[in-house]
C-alpha cells in the first residue's frame, strides 16, 4: 500500500492518504502532551507500544461485535485503518473515579461507581475539549439521535468487553476516551485504545500505569507502557 500525503497531525498520531480512498495509514509517535498541550514531552517507544496495543485491542473488539475502523498494523509504528469522517464527540467511559470526575464532584480517587458514567465532550483542543450533553450535541448538529444511541451501546459494550480484557491480566479499567466516525454509513469506533486513552491501574498494588504518571510527575513512564504492552499483548 502506497502511503501519499499528511492529511493530520494531532498530539500523538500522523494520518496519511493512502493509494486507497477509504484508506489511511496512522503513524504513532512518542510525543506526549496533558493538560490540553500545556505539558509536553517524549515517552520513549510508546508510539510503538500503543500501535500494538490498540491493534490487540481492536481485533478483540471486532470479533465481539464492535466495528471498528482498524484493518492491520503495517509496522512497528503504522496501521492501516478505515478513513473516517470523524464525530466531533470525544465519549468517556468511567468505573472507578479519578481525574476530572474527583475534582467536579468532591469524590475521593479510588471510590468504585455502582455503574459506568458515560459522559461527552465537544472535540476542540482551541477550547479545551468541554463537557456538553445530549442537547449540545443537538443544537451543534455534532451527530443524529440515533448515532449517539448507538455509540452510546457501543461504548457500554467496549466498557464490558475491555474490563473483563484486563481484569484477567490484572488491571483495572478506570476509565478510558473513545472516538467515533463514520464510514460509508457505518459508524465504525476510530483513533486509538492504549494507556494514553485509558486510565489502567494494578489490581494488586493500584498502581498507575498509563499517561497519568507523565501528568503527574511520577516516573517510570516507559516502563508502565512496556508492563501494559507485555500483559495485554502476550497470548
């Protein structure tokens, strides 16, 4: 496959056209950013890591029911996906509190949700990505109701599918991003699933293991991605 121009560049990914129309290839880089590109720096081989992650990922969604736009990973740091027209609706998934969810409702990190919280928020880093609701989505013409409905399972289903994934590899799911887009009709789940989307703690020693270590300073970085990458990619 003959990879042509740059389409985007975003935080953490390139998009490039391929010879194939409803083709792209997704390039992953090692550049890390929090607090909406105020913080910046390099996680060494995590584009590498997180293309193997997401493609184990995605094919263990796919063969549950969930569509999703991955096709094959090329190479170490490219894959080769659905091009998408993407849904400008960034949907969170939460099980555990932490981050943003223990700061706006005074609850302690760690307390477990008697139920998955799905919230949205509008996709635009100029504005800091905020939250909005079902009516926002409405007014801004973002998606129809019956794609939110249907995103909204599928992100229950991944919330099920992904939690039980990493429970048997010792790992809780906190919480996690996806993104949604549409493909010849089909809304197909897109971007990425690795520790840079995803909030990962150790069961046994809830320790953190994903990009909150690079937001708060903690060290270690490289080697929670790798730890993440062996358990999640190992047969």
């Amino acid at each position: 496959m003959e990879k042509r121009e740059k389409l985007y560049e975003g935080k953490a990914k390139i998009i490039y056209s391929t010879d194939d129309p409803d083709l792209i290839i997704q390039y992953f880089k090692d550049d890390a950013t929090a607090f909406n590109a105020l913080k910046k720096g390099t996680i060494e081989s995590k584009g590498i890591m997180n293309n193997k992650i997401s493609e184990v990922l995605f094919k263990h969604l796919e063969k549950n029911g969930i569509p999703t736009h991955f096709v094959e990973r090329l190479d170490d740091r490219e894959m080769v996906n659905k091009k998408l027209d993407i849904i400008l609706v960034e949907v969170v998934a939460r099980n555990i509190v932490a981050g943003s969810l223990a700061k706006r409702l005074g609850k302690e990190e760690g307390e477990v949700l008697p139920m998955p919280i799905v919230e949205y928020y509008y996709k635009d880093d100029a504005l800091g990505d905020p939250m909005i609701n079902m009516d926002h989505i409405r007014a801004l013409n973002l998606a129809t109701d019956e794609e939110m409905d249907k995103i909204r399972g599928y992100a229950l289903k991944v919330n099920d599918l992904l939690r039980k994934f990493f429970d048997d590899r010792g790992i809780d799911l906190v919480d996690y991003k996806l993104e949604f887009g549409r493909h010849n009709g089909e809304i197909l789940l897109g971007d990425e699933i690795c520790p840079d989307t995803c909030r990962l703690w150790d069961k046994a020693t809830h320790e953190k293991m994903d990009k909150d270590r690079f937001r708060q300073d903690l060290g270690k970085i490289e080697e929670a991605y790798a730890e993440v990458c062996r358990r999640v990619c190992e047969e």
